[in-house]
C-alpha cells in the first residue's frame, strides 16, 4: 500500500496527466460553448446557451474539483501509513 501511494503522489505521469486532463476539458468545453453562443440569433437562444455556457463551466470546475481533492485523499492516506509504519517499527 505504501508504495502504491508513493509512487502515485511522487509520480511526474499521475501530475502531467492530471494537468493534462484539466487542459483538455478547458480546451473542449470552453470554444464549443463560445461557438455556440456566437451563432445563436435569437434572444431565447442567447439565454439558453448562457445557461449552458454557466453549466458547463459549473461542471468544468466541479470535475478539476474533484480530481484536486482525489490527489489529496492519497497524499493524507500516504502520511497515514507512513506514521502507521513508523509506530509499528
């Protein structure tokens, strides 16, 4: 367990993928919703796609979120162990 937690807190991959996840939902999310809210003509559908825009970044930061705090369980479970491992020695 100790070293699973390690090599996942210590890993340059698990960090690059993480900020690379954040990138691409950035990436995605934000130029479809501007696109969408560009060639709307409408009021109504001006309204609609602000709604969606406000949505979709809700969602955005709720994802980057929830991967931020998953890093932090693992970091908090690794110094658990580590001090569980160091009163057992």
């Amino acid at each position: 367990m100790k070293f699973y937690l390690e090599t996942i807190n210590e890993s340059s991959k698990f960090n690059a993928i993480f900020n690379s996840t954040q990138t691409i939902l950035i990436a995605i999310i934000i130029p479809s919703i501007l696109t969408m809210v560009n060639f709307s003509l409408k009021n109504s559908t001006i309204f609609l796609s602000t709604i969606a825009f406000v949505a979709f970044w809700f969602l955005l930061l709720r994802a980057i979120d929830s991967m931020g705090k998953e890093t932090d369980k693992m970091k908090v479970m690794l110094r658990l162990v580590n001090e569980c491992i160091e009163e057992s020695d």
